[in-house]
C-alpha cells in the first residue's frame, strides 16, 4: 500500500539512506526509531513528500510520490495526516482557517474541535494560545481528512496525557478503516505500547527493532 | 512544481516555477486571496503617508536647487524638465523601488524564512497546497499592483511638492503650472514609470521570496539570507532602471 524503493539520500556528502526498500502494511502502527543522526528527521520528511530523495521513489496506491505531476502529488497528499515535530500550524491564519485548509466542513472543524476541547480558540492566531494547545490543533489538522497514512513525529510527548484515551480512540478508528499509521520515536515506552511492527533506523538501513 | 521539494532550492527552479504559476493563475484555486489583500495592505495602502512625505520633500528640494541654478542660467522654463525627471520619470520610480525594498521584500523574506524555520512550508506541502501558489504568487501580484499605484501616487503629490515651492519663486496658477507640467512629458516618460516599477516589484518580491524559501533549519539563517536578498535586490533594481533609462533616452528619444 505504502512502498518504499530503494531510497538514496546524501546531504553534503555523507549518505543516511543507502537503497531503503519496505512495504508499510495498512491497518497497521509501524514505529520508526533510529539514534540520533541516523536520518530519523530526514526519512519523515522523505515520507511525508516534503523532501525528494537522491533517488529511488515511494508509491502510495501505486501512483509514484516523487515522479507525478504536481495535480496528482496534490490530490495524493489529501491522504495523507501528518503531524510535524513543530505544531507547523501556519501563523497569519485563524485556528478555524488552518483546520479548514484541510477543505473539510464547516460541521467535522467544529467536531474535532470539540473533542479536543479546543472550540473556544477557533478564531485566534496560533500566537495566541499555549505549546500544548498548538500541538492538539496540528494533531486535528492531520486527523480531519481520516488519512489513509498518517506520519507522526514524536508521538504523544508533547499531548497532554489528558487527552492520550482519546487519540488512542482515534487511531484505533483510522487502523480499523485500513490506514497505515508510522510514529517516529526514540521513546522505548511508545514504541512498547503502540509499536505492532517496529523499526529502526540504522547503518543507513531500515531493520526490525528488537530490543 | 519541482523546486521546493529538492535538496537544494536553485532560482532557475524556483523562477521557472513562479512563472509557470502566473501563467496558470486562473486555473489555480491555490492562490491565497486573503494573502494578496493583506499584501497590497501592507505595501500599497500603508506606505501612502510614508511616501507623501518623501514625495513631496524630494521634489521641493530638487526644484529649490534646480530653480536657484537654472535661474542663473537664463533656463528657467527647465525645470518643469527637472520636475518630470524627479517626480515620474527617473528618480520617482528609484525611491520607491529601493523604499519597497527596505519595507516590504524584507518584510516578505523574514516571514517566508520564519514560516521555513516553524515547518508551516512544509505543513502546506504535506497538505498538498503549493506554497508559491499559496503564499508566494500573491505576493508577488500585491507587489506589483502596489508599486504601480505608488509610483502613480508619488508623481501626483511630488507635483503639488513642485508647484508649492515653485509658487514661492514665480507664482502661478497651478492650472498654468500643470499645462506646462504635462508638456514636459511624454506618454513614453508614464508608460516607462509603470514599467520600471513593476518590474522592480517582481523582480524585488521574486528575490526576497526566493532568499526566504532557501532558508534551511535555523533561525540564525533569517537575518543572513535578508542580507543577500537585499544586497541582490539592489543589484536587480539598478539593473532595470539602467537599462530602461539606456532604452529611454538612445532609443524612444
């Protein structure tokens, strides 16, 4: 469903991926963990299509991410939910409006907002409410379109704990539709809890993670 | 659409990408129109008083120099000459370049490196929302609308600046001073004002975007990559208004 081939990335001449090839399964969590400069940041952004390998490519419902047109890498995107190591929630934009980039209704903003607790902050700027706040909405922005994958980057740390049955709900309803879901973790404790398939990153490979 | 999602951003890409979007802009429904509002806002509306101030002073202070010379000279009808030259022709659309510049395209190269910095360029491109469409081609038409207006703008109250001092030496009805006003110029002198402003405006927000876009991860990186935007900017606009004053003043004249 979600297919690596043979990724190659170099930056400035030192190589983190040398010819990754892996079929993430749908309905089920993968994690991907990795050491510090193993290229955990750069293969989610690889992933997440922001960032084009040296070579190789990733197929997603066999359509190529990195070789279609623009019209199609955009219309692919629309399934994908993903949620950045930064809230990333675009600043001279209401909350309302960021969650409305994702072109869902008026009806799903204001229920996901609901469920979150954070209706009564729609109409402010990101600038205006707290870290943990802005994490909940970047974690909305990616829930709203249901996304057939969903990518997070260091999963549940900075959600409060408050508020951790209710993603777990909310996962559990994305794997039992068929979503492939990958965490980007160093946490054992995460990866332990979530992880049905674990991954690490390491000696520019992606092999199972045994602890 | 390739430029943003390579390892590294070159401006061939990046301007090829621009251009590709301006000419498929009606069919894009990416385009931000709230940002293309807020743009002409704050470069166009917002720099009104500014400019008066410089407009009006500017020509003041080139009519008292040029009518205490020109007197002198027996020439004194040339400085309806010098007006055009500062209020329209040359140094208006120079001002207003290099105060855009100063105001707006590093105003644009900030936000856009902050915006790269906090990741929201890539949250629009994981949300399969072009970020030139997005936030860099209405920029750029807000930049351009708003200098073409300026320019009109800086003309018209550099004039009413003229004709006070000019009043102060040889008093005139302004409608006396305007016919000889408009006399010393052309519609080629209007035509190149717009010109010249409005390729400064694309060429000033192409490069400032451009610089804001190539910043990486830090933001350290900001206030350097401002630095070469502005350092190129200038060379862009001294660039154009060169070559339009050659094609002004050896080809149409």
């Amino acid at each position: 469903m979600f297919q690596l081939e043979k990724l190659h990335c170099t930056i400035d001449d030192y190589e983190y991926f040398d010819g990754i090839s892996y079929t993430f399964s749908g309905g089920t969590l993968h994690t991907v963990s990795g050491h510090s400069g193993s290229g955990k940041s750069l293969f989610f952004s690889i992933l997440a299509g922001v960032k084009s390998p040296n070579s190789g490519d990733i197929f997603f419902k066999e359509k190529s991410i990195f070789n279609s047109s623009f019209r199609t890498l955009q219309d692919l995107r629309k399934k994908f939910g993903i949620v950045f190591q930064l809230p990333a929630l675009i600043s001279n934009l209401s909350l309302r409006d960021n969650l409305k980039l994702t072109l869902r209704s008026e009806a799903e903003v204001l229920a996901i907002a609901r469920d979150f607790q954070l209706e009564p902050y729609l109409n402010l700027r990101p600038s205006a409410i707290s870290q943990g706040q802005l994490y909940r909405f970047a974690l909305c922005r990616a829930l709203l379109p249901n996304p057939e994958i969903l990518l997070w980057d260091e999963p549940m740390i900075n959600i409060d704990e408050f508020f951790h049955p209710l993603v777990d709900q909310k996962i559990a309803q994305l794997k039992a539709r068929g979503s492939t879901i990958i965490f980007f973790t160093n946490r054992k404790t995460i990866v332990e809890k979530y992880g049905e398939n674990r991954l690490i990153l390491q000696a520019r490979k992606l092999d199972r993670y045994e602890f | 659409m390739k430029s943003l999602f390579g390892p590294k951003l070159t401006f061939k890409d990046y301007f090829a990408d621009i251009l590709f979007d301006l000419i498929n802009i009606r069919e894009n429904k990416n385009v931000s129109q709230s940002v293309l509002i807020n743009q002409i806002f704050f470069t166009g509306y917002e720099a009104f008083n500014v400019m008066a101030i410089i407009s009006l002073l500017l020509c003041a202070a080139i009519i008292l120099q040029g009518h205490a010379v020109l007197v002198e000279l027996g020439q004194k009808n040339l400085i309806y000459t010098i007006l055009a030259s500062t209020a329209v022709r040359d140094i208006g659309p120079l001002i207003i370049s290099f105060f855009i510049l100063a105001r707006s395209g590093i105003a644009i190269s900030t936000e856009l490196g902050n915006m790269k910095v906090n990741k929201e360029i890539d949250a629009l491109k994981a949300l399969g929302i072009s970020p030139i469409s997005y936030i860099v081609t209405p920029r750029i038409i807000g930049m351009v609308l708003s200098m073409a207006v300026l320019a009109i703008y800086f003309s018209i109250i550099g004039v009413f600046g003229g004709y006070i001092v000019s009043n102060v030496f040889n008093p005139l009805p302004f409608s006396e001073f305007f016919d000889n006003f408009i006399k010393a110029l052309s519609m080629w002198d209007l035509a190149f004002m717009i010109l010249k402003t409005c390729i400064s405006g694309f060429a000033i927000a192409v490069i400032c975007s451009f610089h804001g876009m190539g910043v990486q991860r830090s933001i350290t990186e900001v206030p350097q990559r401002n630095i070469t935007a502005v350092a190129h900017s200038i060379f862009a606009i001294l660039i154009i208004h060169t070559l339009a004053i050659i094609v002004h003043y050896t080809i149409i004249r």
